[in-house]
C-alpha cells in the first residue's frame, strides 16, 4: 500500500468514527437546515463495523446522531466530533467537521462527502452503510 493509500486509510477511519474522515475539501459555509429533509437519516445510529478496500478494520462501537436542525454529532472511543451536514439527495450526505477533540491536528473545517444506503438488515434492524472512497462503514439503530 503506497503512502496516498495508507493516508485515506487513516483519515476514513477517523470522521464518523468520532475520529474517523476521508475526501478532504475546503469549504467554510455551514450546511442548510435540513428540518423538512433528510428523514430516513435523521436521528441516532451505531457504528458495528469499518472497512477498507472490502477488508474489516474494526469493530469499535461509536454513536452517531444526524439531528433535524442540520448538525450532527459522533463520539467514540475516547474521542468526539461535530459539525453541520446536508442531504444532497437521498443516498448523498456531506458533513462538515467544525468541532473535534480526537489526535491528529485534523484541520477545520473539513468536509466528507459519503454515499449511505438504509435497509434492514438480517437480524430485522434498521441499517446504515455509509461510503466515501475506499472507507465502509456500518450502522444500526
């Protein structure tokens, strides 16, 4: 794995996780209210898996809430992040990290988009899987 790879590795690991990010870009605008959008997402979730390129990372739990006034928050292990996010269109969420507490000097603000999908999963919960580049994570309610 070359230094670029072992790098959106790193930080796709990092945004949601609480620590866990991806797909840098600048961007300093928060998100637009998202009150009458955003329903299937909206509300708490917990991270079961991450993978990368297909292969699980980790099975670290973290919690992540996508509230109706456009913010969201996710903490994990020892660490925590917020921001704004805007549904793009249903399956298309980008996030804007403006607070952070995990290592690393994560540069703010910093803006992941990720593709999600929610379906049920086999043990007839609620599912989430969250994707931005080779980063996968999964989540349930």
């Amino acid at each position: 794995m070359n230094t670029k790879h072992l790098f959106l590795l790193i930080c796709a690991v990092l945004l949601l996780t609480a620590c866990n990010r991806t797909e840098i870009t600048e961007e300093s605008a928060p998100a637009e209210s998202v009150e009458d959008e955003g329903g299937d997402i909206l509300g708490s979730w917990k991270r079961t898996a991450v993978y990368l390129n297909g292969a699980l990372e980790n099975t670290s739990p973290a919690d992540l809430t996508f509230n109706a006034d456009g913010t969201y928050n996710s903490s994990g292990a020892g660490c925590a992040t917020s921001g704004t996010y805007e549904e793009i269109d249903e399956g298309t969420v980008t996030m804007v990290m403006t607070q952070n507490s995990c290592p690393g000097n994560i540069p703010l603000p910093l803006t992941v988009t990720y593709t999600y999908a929610i379906d049920e999963t086999e043990d007839g919960e609620e599912g989430m899987t969250m994707y931005t580049g080779p980063s996968m994570e999964t989540y349930v309610r």
